[in-house]
C-alpha cells in the first residue's frame, strides 16, 4: 500500500496540472514566419461549458475612447476539438465569431494582419496598432493581436513568442521564461494582457534608475536618427521631477517607454502627420515621424511626461466604466476632463514647477490651450456629455479633452490653492483619491463630484458642477487672477518678423519651409516658396539645432528698414538651386489672443496663491507657517486667547492665516467623536483639513466659542493645557456645547506654537471637571 501512494500523489499532480493548464488561454506566435505582412496565431482554448463559444477582438479599447474594430484585420479563423476535428465558425460581426460544439473546443486558430501597412481602412491609431516588419521591427499592441472568449476574459493567458535571435522584447512584462529565440509570458486576465505592449526588434535601449522605479527607454529609429541614450538623458530629469511631485516615490517599480519612429520613406496607413502615444500602467508606446533628434526633443519630453502620468489617472484613479472596460461596446465614464485633462495639466505643471521650463512658457502653454479650445471645440458643451459620447456623438471634440480639460485642471488647482491659502492644490486631491481607491477599487460616475467635496471644499463641487457638468463657460480671468496672473483675451503688438513661415528639418535633415504656406507681407516681399530650404540668416547658418538660436539671435539685431536677407536652396528642375532672398526689415503687427501673464501688482493672496502654484516648497515649506502678530503668540495666554478668537465671530470667512500662524508645521488636531453605537472615535485633523471641515460651517453661521477654565502643566519651553469650553451660534444665544480641549505648547524661536490640539465634548456621562469650569 505504502508504495502505491508515490503513483497516486503522481497521478493526482498531473491531473491538477492538466486541469490547472487547459483552465487558461495558451497562445503561441512565430514572430520567424511573417507572410505577406501577416502572422498566424495558434490557441489552445480554456474549457468552455457552453455548446457555444464567441471568440471576441476588441470593438474599443481603454486610452483612445475611439471605435477600433480590430477584427477587420483578423482572417481566417478555424477552431477544432481534441482529435483535430474541425468545428462550425460562423462570423457575428467586426468583431466576434461564433464556435458551435463548444464543449469540445481545444484549438482556434486565425491570421493577423499588418495594420501599420495595411490598405484596408480604418480608425485605429498608430499607437494602438500593430506592425511586422520582417527583419526590423514587430510591434505589438496586445489588442490587435490577441483575443478571448466571452464568459472567461478572466482567465490566465499565456503567450509563447518565437523570435529572431537578434530581437529583444521591449516591455515592462517580465517574461515567466526564455532564451535566444524564445519568450514565453503569463498574465491574470484579459484586461491585464492588454495592458503591455510589446516592440520587438534589435535593442536600442537605455535604462535610468529614478529612485524605487527603473525605467526602460528603448527605440526603433529606422534611419538611426534618435537613440534611446538621448531619449534616456531627457527623461531622468523629467523623471525625477516626476518622483518629487509625487511625493518622493513613483508609483511603480519598473516602467518602460517603448518609441517607434516612422521612415519618411515608408509609407503607413495612417493619415499624414497623425502620431502620438498611449498609455498603460507600467509602459507607454509612441508613435511618431523620425526626424534629428534635437527637433523632437521638446515633443517627445512632453508627450512622455502626459503618458507617465497616467499612472495615477486612469490607472490609479478611475470609474467603473475604466476599470472594467467592455472591450465589445463603447461606454465611456463622464469624466475624461479627470483621466485626460488632469493629466495633460500636470504633465505641463512638473515642468514648471522643477525648473524644466520657465513660466513664461507654461502660461504660453495654456494660454495655447484656451485659444485651441476656443477656436476649434464648442466651450459650451458640458465636458461631462463629451466625455460621455466621446466615442461616438461627440467624437469630433474629442481633442478637447487635451485643450479644456488641462484648463480645468489648471483653474481647480488655482481654486484649490485659494481656499487653502496655498496648502493644498490638485495633486493634493490626485493622491488623497488615490488613497480611497486606489489601484484596485474603482469609483461610481454619479459620487466623484461628491467625494472631491468631501475631500476638500463645497465651493470645488460648485465649480464642478457649473463648468463640467454645466454649459457655463469658464471665466478664465477670475480663476487666473487668483493666483496673480493676468488674462487678456485679445493684445496686438509690433514685432520683427521673420516672414510668418513654418520651419521644420526636411526628409534630409534640412531646415525648409513647411505646410501650412501662409506667409505675411514681409514673408511675400522676401518671395519664400514652400518647400524652400533655409542655410542661412543674415549671415547666420541655421540648422536643426540651431533654428531658435539663431532666430533669438538675429531678431535681437535687426533694425526698421535694414536689409534682411536668407540664404536658400530651392528646387528647380530637378535640382537644388541656391539662392538669396533679401527685403527691407519691418515691423509687423501680430495679435496675442488669450494671453496669460504674471500682474504686476499682485495682491498678498494672490501672491501667496501664485508662490504656491508655480514653484517648489521643500517638505517644510510645504506646511509653512505664515508670520504671526508677535502678540498673539508671546505668551501661554496669549496663544489661548487667539485660537479662541480666530475662530469666533458671525457668519463669514475667518481669517485663516491667522489662524494657520499659531501652528508648528506638520501640527495635528484631532476630536473624539461617538459611534452611533455609543463608541468612541478619534478623528485625526490637520490645520489645513479644519479649515476645510469647519470653513464652509462659518461662512454660512456664526460660531462663538469661549474659554471656561484652564489647567497649564509647564516645564521650561514644553507646556500642556487642559482648556474648557462652550459655543453658542449667535454671541448670546443659547449654549449649544461645552467640552475640553487638550493643547501641547511649544516655545521656539521666541513665540509659543501649537504643536497639537485635541478635544472631547462633554456629555451626560461625562462632566466636565469642577476645576476647570472656572478660570
């Protein structure tokens, strides 16, 4: 008996096995045998229970809120039971077939096509597609290739890679095995799988460690244009930028930002110029025109810097409609000016707020941002409807979720920072939503509006309410000038003018004139044409790396009525003529619209509000105590006195920066308060958050409260004070409340501080103490 227990234990281990292996999504791809831009897929499927199976490919994915159908592009599909049998598959639609014998179903098999290169059309972008390019590059975004059975997109899929030993598997997945010519990876779900892109091709990569959080760049630049040490370099700072504004640590230990740079020479399917990126929780992929690098620079730091912070929306923060996305029908969560507007502000904000980029050019940003919105998107659709149908209906204002939505998040953040005299702005709120949801709970649409409430002011969920849910546009000069900034919709000036062209580097590398033609009176007298490559100006070769230099340069020189001249290569039959364009210089008159500027006599609170904003606070500063009337803090008495003061008064704002002056910073409060139950619970308060708690109660009803009695126990610059209270809410109206509160005093720097502060009411059950019922 004893020796049969072996078999048995064996026999048992690989049934559980056999059990465990078919109870997932087995997938296997030959990235060596790509014909005619296509590749097959091989599946050995999950047990299915029903008769029927559909087979599904996504109809939309998470990210481009747009239709994708990727099934246009999957052909071919057979399925067959155990024995090889083949059995019947009928197509439903775009997007799913249907397997009958379902019972018996052990393989699917279908063919993928390129869409990179396909002539079909179509609606997916270039960074949610997919691309075989044998002997070069392999993108795959994970939804164009793979797909699941309706019913268990919740089962484990494993993928098993066959690849070129001279490729390299760019993604922050950790392959569960591999070799040379072998990769081999597992996830939890579906959602999971369609989370990771993968780009194959010969390694370009670099790695920068920021903090807890290492961080893959890798690239596919066809002509070796732009490499991923170059990349690497401008994203460290960004990165560890990134790291303070979060709070000292990124929100993932791995993270890789995966670049495909298209071959002028090549053409795709995608409309001309159409590029851009997608994010995923560890990754982002980006698709964009090669050019020289210097060029693409700036473009690439800030689409880099927008997709990294998704991380903490959507990815983190997000609605049910996000985190339990149906791949097969468009339902959008109403709130995209969170997920996408959030996220393009602080994309921008990091830059200005670690010194990555001036504040002149952060107000030009935004001030960009109101005229696109402005000019291009209707400003009286309630943003919560466009997010909502911005799939279908509404998929024309779509962009404008990049425009107004950051401008929302710009006038929160300002209108955060006022209410809070400078203690607590939008990435505040980011992270206090972060902690109630979190990475694996999701919020219902209807509530958002009123947990930010909670979470910080009323006045934030009227905002909301107006200008997001509302038609009402937003008064850009009122929530601007909170923070000392100025707002005109309309200044013109005179300037020198280099002809109003649009200069970029040429297929060759070149700097030329660029589409859209549309030069002005000078440009016309100079005789630009477009296409016309540009050497030089006044003297000064220009190129690529050079252009705003030189432009800052001669700009800086040039004189009313002078020569100006640009030395040029034109084409004329066939071949590269050069040339020189002269003109007397002159001043032209150029309109600023919307522009955003620093006032130059920017009021105390303004002041307070634009410091806060805009520039970076070490951890004290952060919580700095603003400067105190040296009376109300000289003495015991004196602090006892003012923090009943500060507080008392009919209804109407207090004021709160003498109310903050009284505190150390990092100081805490806190109240214990009844269970309905009859349990005691301490509720932890911060300066900051009794503002927010008690402010909204004050500037609607008077509240007085006074001192009854007091206990002080003193030893040197150390004190703690037992002080006895009541309220009434009018002067001398009835007492609504009595109680104790318990003060721990700290003398430092020559004044007393409150270092924490914690009461209990009184009840029935518990009196107040007789000898502090007197003063």
């Amino acid at each position: 008996m004893n020796r049969t227990l072996p078999v048995l234990i064996v026999n048992l281990f690989f049934l559980s096995f056999t059990a465990i292996s078919q109870n997932m999504y087995q997938y296997s791809v030959n990235l060596n045998k790509i014909e005619n831009d296509a590749l097959k897929v091989d599946l050995v499927t999950p047990v299915v229970k029903n008769a029927t199976a559909v087979f599904s490919i996504p109809k939309i994915i998470p990210g481009t809120y747009s239709i994708a159908d990727y099934g246009n592009f999957i052909s071919n599909v057979k399925a067959w039971d155990k024995s090889g049998k083949p059995l019947p598959v009928t197509k439903l639609n775009e997007n799913q077939w249907k397997i009958r014998n379902a019972t018996k179903l052990h393989r699917i098999s279908y063919t993928v096509d390129d869409i990179y290169d396909t002539e079909k059309k179509h609606k997916i972008y270039p960074m949610a597609a997919t691309s075989f390019e044998e002997g070069k590059t392999i993108v795959l975004n994970m939804p164009g290739v793979f797909g699941f059975i309706e019913g268990l997109s919740k089962l484990p899929f494993r993928i098993s890679f066959e690849k070129p030993a001279a490729f390299y598997a760019s993604t922050s997945l950790e392959p569960i095995s591999g070799n040379q010519t072998t990769d081999v990876f597992q996830v939890s779900n579906v959602d999971e799988l369609y989370d990771y892109p993968i780009m194959y091709s010969k390694p370009d990569t670099a790695s920068v460690q920021v903090g807890n959080c290492n961080v893959l760049v890798s690239v596919y630049s066809p002509n070796q244009q732009i490499h991923a040490k170059e990349i690497a370099g401008w994203m460290s700072d960004l990165l560890d930028a990134a790291r303070q504004y979060l709070g000292g640590k990124l929100p993932a230990n791995k993270y890789a930002f995966i670049y495909y740079f298209s071959d002028p020479d090549t053409k795709h399917s995608f409309p001309a110029g159409l590029g851009g990126a997608l994010e995923h929780t560890t990754s982002s992929f980006y698709y964009l025109g090669e050019a020289p690098a210097e060029y693409l620079k700036n473009v690439i730091v800030d689409m880099s810097s927008h997709e990294f912070f998704h991380i903490i929306t959507p990815l983190t923060i997000a609605s049910k409609e996000v985190k339990e996305f149906n791949f097969n029908k468009a339902i959008i969560s109403k709130h995209l000016w969170l997920y996408e507007g959030v996220t393009e502000y602080t994309s921008h904000h990091v830059q200005v707020k670690y010194g990555l980029n001036t504040v002149p050019e952060f107000l030009a940003k935004l001030s960009d941002k109101i005229t696109n919105s402005r000019t291009h998107f209707n400003d009286s659709l309630a943003f919560t409807e466009l997010s909502k149908n911005s799939a279908e209906k509404w998929a024309p204002q779509y962009g404008n979720v990049y425009e107004k939505g950051a401008l929302i998040a710009a006038c929160l953040d300002i209108y955060l920072l006022h209410l809070s005299n400078g203690r607590y702005g939008l990435r505040n709120l980011t992270y206090d939503l972060g902690v109630r949801y979190g990475r694996n709970r999701y919020f219902n649409d209807e509530e958002l509006f009123d947990t930010i409430a909670e979470l910080t002011y009323p006045e934030i969920k009227e905002f909301l309410i107006k200008y997001v849910a509302g038609p009402t546009p937003i008064p850009y000069e009122y929530y601007f000038g909170l923070a000392g900034i100025k707002f005109l919709p309309k200044e013109e000036r005179q300037i020198f003018s280099f002809g109003s062209i649009s200069m970029a580097p040429n297929e060759k590398g070149v700097v030329s004139i660029q589409q859209p033609f549309r030069p002005n009176e000078f440009g016309k007298k100079l005789g630009y044409k477009a296409g016309d490559e540009l050497y030089a100006f006044n003297g000064i070769a220009v190129t690529p790396q050079t252009l705003n230099e030189v432009i800052d340069e001669v700009r800086a020189g040039m004189k009313e009525g002078e020569p100006f001249t640009v030395k040029i290569g034109r084409l004329v039959n066939n071949k590269i003529d050069t040339l020189v364009l002269s003109a007397p210089t002159m001043k032209v008159t150029v309109t600023d619209l919307n522009k955003l500027s620093p006032m130059e006599n920017a009021t105390a609170q303004q002041q307070l509000v634009q410091k806060a904003w805009l520039t970076v606070q070490d951890a004290n500063q952060l919580h700095e105590s603003p400067p105190a009337n040296p009376a109300d803090v000289a003495s015991i008495d004196a602090i006892i006195r003012t923090i009943y003061e500060v507080i008392s008064g009919p209804a109407g704002e207090r004021n709160w920066q003498r109310f903050y002056s009284l505190f150390l910073p990092g100081a805490q409060m806190g109240a214990i308060s009844g269970t309905p139950s009859g349990e005691a619970v301490f509720k932890s308060l911060t300066p900051v958050s009794y503002q927010k708690t008690s402010g909204a109660f004050f500037r609607k009803n008077g509240f007085f409260e006074e001192e009854l009695g007091r206990n002080i126990q003193q030893f040197g610059n150390v004190a703690n004070v037992q002080s006895s209270y009541q309220f009434r809410f009018t002067k001398d109206g009835k007492i609504e409340q009595r109680g104790v509160n318990f003060f721990t005093l700290v003398k430092s720097k020559g004044r007393w501080w409150i270092s924490n502060l914690a009461w209990q009411n009184e009840n029935k059950d518990l009196p107040i103490p007789p000898d502090l019922e007197k003063k």
